[in-house]
C-alpha cells in the first residue's frame, strides 16, 4: 500500500508562500467496493467528547449528526497573533504563509450517524476534507491544483503540521513529536477528527492492539474496536504510518471510502 510520491520542486530565486488549497470539485473513481462490513455500525457517540467545545458544536438530529465550527485550535502557533495567549515563536516552521489564526470562519457538515461504504471511492479535491478535533479543517496532500506538498510548503507548517491559505488555518500533516505538542495525536492512537464521508479518523496506532494497524485497506481504514467504541469493531480511518520527504506524515492522502458530504 503505497501513496503517490510527493513530486519534489526546487525554485530557483526568492519563494513566495501563497499557499492556494482552496475548494475544488471531488472526483469519483469507479472502483467497485463490495466490502459492506460498515452497514449500519452507527459511529460512537463518546467520540464526539473529543470535540474542543470551544469552538466546535456537535447537533444529532435523527440519523444525522452536524459538526459546526469555527476553525479555531485550542493549541499553541506562531500563526496566532502574537497578543493571543497562545501565541508562540515558530519551533518548526521555517517560514511563516501570510495570516493569522482567527477571523470570521465557518465549517460545517452533515453526516450520517451510521456511514456506510459506497459502491466506489472518491478522491479528495483541495479544500477541507474532514474536521479535527481542535475544529481545524483537515486538507489533505495537495497545495494547489496539479501541486503536491513540496518541501519548500512543508516549511511553512507549524509543529501542528498546519499553516494559513486563503481559507484560512488548516492541517495537512501529523503534528511533530515536540514538547509544545500537549493536544495532537502524534504516533499514537488518539482521535483526529472526522472525514467528509462521516468515518472517523484516528492517529497511526490501534487502541484495539496498542500497535500499528496491520489490515488496513487501501485508505488507511479497517472495521476494529476503538477507545470510544466498548468493544465494537466500526468501520473507520487511521493516519497511514509512511513517511514523505522523508521527515512527515500526511493526514489524509488516499480516497474517501463513503460518500462525502459538503464542508460548507
């Protein structure tokens, strides 16, 4: 099970940071997926406690569960303004992308409380493609059309593996093994958050086995028991354990396994 290689861009000159991961159309690929062990396994609700309520509020209606937020962490950056108290100097990030975190900002989508597999992937286009528990949107491994991550953009990231675009704060990678990281799951089996498609998405590790998954499909998901699950095998995702440019790790780089929903 391999990703797509990171495409590695060497710019000659002065390189400016405008990272682009703005919205673009999700693309479906016919690839029959005629594995239905996630009927009707309703997601744990306990997960959901996870959520940072300071700025995400979570709303179960029916079968439906809606995940609003404001896209503001409750973790430390050089991306906050430097009067927040949860501002600090750059431990990671090389250089800075214009903006800040904060502002007028919405995330919102509706997803089944029971997701189940569609009869065929989807892959990911840029934009958020999932919300983190922090309320950050998650992006998953392009910077812009036809762009991979490079190495030059990989700078950019905070120890959350985040950075600013032109929606604003968002992650791309697994936050960094350093002492400011108290919040994140880094090489571990704590909740990331949730996936457009409603399954759920975990750090590398299993809490089932204590140990890296070893029957992950071609997504990075598999049907097991999680922390918030009592025992349950469910359907959900983890954070593939395989490194890029040698140093990080992509959230999410592989297809949406359920039909995805909008984050509005």
């Amino acid at each position: 099970m391999k990703y797509p290689k990171f495409t590695l861009m060497f710019l000659l000159g002065t390189f400016i940071f405008t990272s682009s991961c703005s919205n673009d159309a999700e693309k479906t690929d016919d690839i029959d997926n005629t594995d239905d062990t996630s009927d009707a396994i309703s997601t744990p609700l306990s997960a959901f406690d996870e959520f940072n309520s300071d700025s995400v509020t979570i709303s179960f209606d029916g079968d439906d569960i809606t995940i609003d937020s404001n896209g503001t962490p409750n973790h430390t950056s050089p991306y906050w303004e430097e009067t927040n108290a949860l501002y600090i100097e750059p431990v990671v990030a090389v250089a800075l992308t214009p903006g800040r975190i904060g502002g007028d900002r919405s995330f919102t989508v509706t997803v089944p409380s029971a997701p189940e597999k569609a009869s065929s992937s989807s892959a990911t286009g840029l934009g958020p493609i999932g919300i983190s528990v922090t309320g950050v949107p998650i992006f998953n491994d392009t910077e812009g059309p036809n762009r991979p991550l490079e190495e030059q953009i990989v700078e950019t990231f905070d120890y959350a593996g985040a950075h600013n675009g032109p929606s604003g704060y968002h992650y791309h990678i697994e936050s960094s093994d350093v002492a400011e990281n108290t919040v994140l799951s880094q090489d571990d089996e704590k909740l990331v958050g949730v996936m457009a498609d409603g399954f759920l998405i975990y750090g590398r590790k299993c809490s089932s086995t204590g140990d890296y998954p070893t029957d992950l499909d071609v997504s990075g998901a598999h049907n097991a028991s999680t922390q918030h699950s009592d025992g349950e095998a469910f359907y959900h995702y983890h954070i593939i354990n395989e490194f890029y440019l040698g140093t990080v790790i992509a959230l999410f780089a592989v297809d949406l396994q359920g039909t995805p929903n909008s984050i509005m």
